[in-house]
C-alpha cells in the first residue's frame, strides 16, 4: 500500500525523498511499536531494518524492547535457577 502526503517545499530541501521515506517508515514503526499495536519483529520490517538496528533505535528513543519489570525478571530467573 502507498499513502502520499504533501510536506512544505522547505522542509524537503533538507532531506533527499529517500530520507524522508525511511525516517517517516521508521517513527511509524517505533510509535507502533510504542503502542503495542506490532511486535518487535514486525516493526523491525516496517521500519526496512534489522531487528538489532530497530533494537537500537528503541533505546536511542527510549523505547523499552522487554516489557517486564525487574521483580517479574527476579522471579523467573530464579524459578529457573530452581529447575
């Protein structure tokens, strides 16, 4: 699917279309993301990058990548340690 929408002539100026495109493609994946609307991986495709490039992206935005607190963390390593 394609959308177009129309941006200042000034603000093009700054940026090749190229640019444009792939920054627009990744704050939309990243605020997806954010949103809890795709995963991870999902995002990372939208977005035309690797999983660990979106990965880097998210902590320069610090957007979290694991959802889980450190108690909830604490508590499976340790269930695991008990196996």
């Amino acid at each position: 699917m394609q959308i177009a929408i129309d941006l200042p002539n000034d603000f093009v100026t700054f940026q090749t279309p190229t640019d444009i495109r792939q920054e627009i493609r990744t704050v939309y994946a990243l605020s997806l993301f954010q949103k809890e609307r795709v995963t991870l991986v999902k995002a990372a495709e939208l977005a035309g990058l690797d999983l660990y490039e979106f990965m880097a992206i998210c902590k320069a935005n610090r957007v979290p990548v694991i959802d889980i607190s450190r108690e909830d963390l604490l508590d499976e390593m340790h269930g695991l340690l008990q196996k």
